[in-house]
C-alpha cells in the first residue's frame, strides 16, 4: 500500500492519540469523517495499522529495572532458532526481541520490579533454554527517550 499525505497524516495523529474519535481525526487532518474511517480500515486490513494500546509507564507500576540482554545461540539451526522464539514468548518479563547482526545474535529487552527477578529471568529462564550459548546483559541506568512511534511523514511521495 502506498501512503498519501493524508494516510501519513492519519497515522502520526493515531500515533500520538489511538483513541481518537474519526471525526476529530479526520478535522485534525483535513477529511471529511467517512473517507478517513475508509483509509483507517485500509490501513488495518493491510497490516499497516496492527493494533491499539495504552503506552505504559514501566517504574510507575513498580518495574525499575530494565535490562538488554545479548543472546548467542549454540547452533543456528531452524529448531534452535524456534525453540528460543517459543521460550521468549511465553516471558512476560521480556518486551521485546529482535535478531541481530554482529557478535550475538539476539537483544532480549527485559523488564522486572527488582535485580533479584532480572537474575531469575537471566539464569533460570534464559540460560536454561537449550539453543542458548551464552549471554551479555547490560542494565538501563536511565532512560533518555523511548517511543513506540515510527516516522511516517518522510514516507509520501
């Protein structure tokens, strides 16, 4: 699907305020209601807009400690590389997870109420799981931006 003005538009709105209504959407915009819910319901039909959610403010529920945690594999093998998806998956502890270049091959993002539980996650569910070699962790001091946004806008032709 190729975005327009308004679609980028549409999606920078719906970034910073998911629960928009469509009309005010589409004034903030510059449409009328029923060709912005259209574009709306196009874009989630294409997997462009994949979902709604409340953004989340960890340490305010008592989540201090975040950690990134660098994952080598034993082999890369298509069952190792499975079974890791599955075991990270089913962590709740673990909010994101992204395969990468360079020395590991996996950043695991972790976030816990406390050292003691970042080291549970660590040693007695990262390190049991079988394709895991080792692992490097690095603890966030401070957090200087975090953003679920992407940048629409440079996108229109």
């Amino acid at each position: 699907m190729e975005l327009d003005r308004y679609d980028a538009a549409i999606l920078d709105e719906l970034q910073r305020d998911g629960r928009l209504p469509i009309v005010e959407l589409a004034e903030k915009v510059g449409l009328s209601s029923t060709p912005c819910a259209r574009r709306v319901k196009l874009m989630e039909q294409a997997g462009i807009i994949q979902g709604y959610t409340a953004v989340v403010d960890p340490p305010r529920l008592g989540l201090k400690v975040q950690a990134f945690v660098q994952v080598r594999l034993s082999r890369h093998t298509d069952e190792n590389i499975e079974q890791f998806h599955r075991a990270v998956d089913a962590m709740e502890e673990v909010v994101s997870c992204h395969a990468m270049t360079g020395a590991y091959d996996l950043l695991v993002q972790v976030v816990v109420t406390d050292l003691e539980q970042l080291s549970n996650v660590v040693l007695k569910k990262l390190m049991h799981i079988r394709a895991v070699r080792d692992v490097h962790s690095s603890i966030v001091l401070n957090t200087i931006k975090r953003s679920s946004r992407v940048p629409v806008r440079h996108l229109v032709r």
